[in-house]
C-alpha cells in the first residue's frame, strides 16, 4: 500500500485544535490565562495602536480607552505642564499655610500689634529697617500681614469655590440631562424649553441676585451662599451635554438588554447610561473650575464675595488693586498666581478634550 502524499501545511489552512485526552482538565479560557497574548483583528482592535499592528498581522496586547486616553494625554506638552502646575499650586495652598505656620510662627491673619511700626506694607524680602530679609518673600499688606500666606489662604479658598460650585453644577447638570435625554418627547421638550429660558438671561445677573437677597451675616455662610450660587446656575451647558451624549446611547445593545430584562428607569440612566458618559462631562468639569474661580475673583471685586477676614485670590487682588501705583506686590503676586491656576487648568482641559475625542485621536 503506496503512502499518501503529504499535503504542505499552507495548502490546508487553519489546523483544527487536538481534542483534550479524557481524564484531563481543559485548558483555560484565554481570559483567565494571565500573560497571554491575543491575536486581534482589525475590527475587533481597541487600542489605536493596536489597529496598525493587526493589519500587519503582529500579536499584540489588549488596551482600554482610559489607557489610551492617558498616554495621548502625555503626549500633550501643555496638559502635562499644566497637571503638574495645579498639582503643585493645590499641595501648596494645603500646605502652605501650616508649614510657615510652624516654621515663622505667624498665621495668613496675623497682625503685629505689638509694634505700630510693624502694621505698614513691606515690599518682598524687605525687613522692617529696609534690610534684606526671607520674611516675608512677597511683602505684606497694609496691616503688615504676610503676603505669602495670604495667597496660599486664598488659593485653598479659590480651588474651595472653584471643585464645590462645579460638583454642585455636575450633580444637578447630569442628573436633569441624563433624565431628560433618556425620557424624551413632551417630557424633554419641556425641560429643554426651560435651559433655554435660563440660558437667556445673564449669568452673572443672576448670581448677584442670589447673593444679594440671601446674604449671610457670617463669612463662612457668605461662603458657603457663594457655593450654591454659583453651582445652580453653572449647570445649563452639562445639562445639554449629558442629554446628547444619553440620546446616543438610550438605542444600544445593552439598554435593550437592560430594558428587557426588566431593569428600573433610574437605574438604567444613573447605572448604565451616565458612566457611558463621563468622558465629556470630566472635560467640562476642568473647564468649569477655572470659569467658577473667576466669576468669584469678579464678585469679590465686587465685594459679593468671600467676606474678611477670609480671603481668596479674588479678594486680594481687589484690595492690591486700590493701591497699585503705591505697593504693587499686594496685585502682582495674587494676581499672577490665580491667572497661572487659571491657565494651567484651561490647558489641562483642553487636553483632556483631545485625549478622550475619539475623532482627535493621532496617528
């Protein structure tokens, strides 16, 4: 009997996988192998790397869109630079004040009483005999308190107004956008109508007159007015965002899925469509902080806002800017200091933008 002619392995394609002996366990699923790698295809590639490498046939690695978005976000110069900016402000402002607190021995509310020569503005590394000196690196007021101090005060107090009018803004904006946009008809049409009122009247208008008619005799009530002010009418733009973005996720698999197995409606928006969300809304976060930080400078120059004998950026720049031509420093150094916070954080959400756009994805 003649042998059979052995057929090249290309010529028969795919070889079918051995069956596993009896007695023996199967071997894991890919899943639960740790350290594997998996062969994907084209259309079923995540990462944006990945897609290159499977056309070309290569092994490679599964990734996320979190990943993805971070190494993009690393990528961007200016995002860097501005997350180590407001990570470095932030630890600063926290703490700044106890460091020199321990180290100098006056608080950002100190007032030498002790000595009247003492109560009188000093420019920065000046002593009172007009020798040099690391005192006081950004002078003092007109009260003779330490500058620095007060800036890093103040700064808790901005990046304070800043995170909780803007959680105030996302918890409100996210909750009547994600409702809206997953109810639809007469339901979104009405609530939609009512963002629109609102949109039309002017922003800053109707702060003053929250803060005005419900003004609070205390400073840390003036504070925390200034809070709710400034978040409940913040949230017009994330209302309208979330809405999009749940309209073009209420028809997917996985809320039909939700849907026909009986899943409540609250718990299909704030489970399953609201964290599908949270990329725009963490881009729109970042920008808000800054835009909430300079509404409150703006109030404060008004005298709306943080009320003595706290103090925020704002704040001292309204009380550097009466004496300008005579010690510049009480503007210069909390003005420059909020206007870097303020850059830093644009930046940062402008990157943000591009790290989690799909469409600004780089090759």
């Amino acid at each position: 009997m003649k042998d059979e002619p052995q057929i090249p392995k290309s010529e028969v394609g795919h070889e079918e996988p051995a069956l596993t002996p009896l007695g023996t366990e199967p071997a894991p699923p890919v899943r639960a192998r740790e350290g594997d790698v998996i062969h994907t295809s084209p259309e079923l590639a995540v990462g944006e790397g990945d897609v290159r490498s499977a056309e070309r046939g290569d092994i490679v690695a599964g990734s996320s869109l979190w990943k993805d978005a971070w190494r993009r976000l690393l990528r961007n110069k200016l995002a860097v630079f501005g997350m180590i900016v407001v990570a470095l402000v932030t630890l600063a402002a926290l703490t700044g004040p106890f460091i020199i607190r321990k180290v100098a021995g006056f608080s950002p509310d100190y007032i030498p009483t002790n000595d009247v020569k003492l109560i009188k503005s000093f420019p920065p590394f000046t002593a009172p005999d007009g020798s040099f000196s690391w005192t006081h690196p950004m002078g003092t007021d007109n009260a003779g308190r330490d500058q620095l101090a007060r800036v890093l005060q103040g700064g808790q107090i901005s990046l304070l107004v800043g995170i909780i009018a803007t959680l105030v803004s996302l918890v409100i904006g996210v909750s009547y956008g994600a409702v809206s946009g997953y109810l639809g008809g007469k339901v979104d049409n009405l609530m939609m109508r009512l963002v629109d009122v609102l949109y039309s009247l002017p922003y800053i208008i109707l702060v003053i007159v929250l803060l005005a008619m419900f003004r609070s005799s205390t400073p840390l009530g003036q504070l925390v007015l200034l809070f709710v002010a400034l978040g409940s009418v913040s949230w017009l733009t994330m209302a309208r965002i979330v809405r999009g973005q749940v309209m073009s996720l209420k028809n997917q698999e996985f809320v039909l899925a939700a849907r026909a197995t009986g899943v409540s409606t609250p718990r299909i928006v704030f489970r399953h469509l609201v964290p599908n969300a949270l990329g725009p809304v963490i881009v729109y976060a970042t920008l808000t902080i800054p835009s909430v930080m300079l509404s409150e400078a703006f109030l404060s120059f008004l005298g709306l806002g943080v009320q003595p004998p706290l103090a925020s950026w704002g704040s001292l720049a309204a009380d550097g800017i009466q004496n300008l031509a005579i010690f510049p420093w009480q503007l210069i150094f909390p003005g420059v200091t909020m206007a870097l916070m303020l850059f830093s954080l644009n930046f940062l959400g402008d990157g943000l933008r591009d790290a989690l756009d799909p469409q600004m994805r780089k090759e």
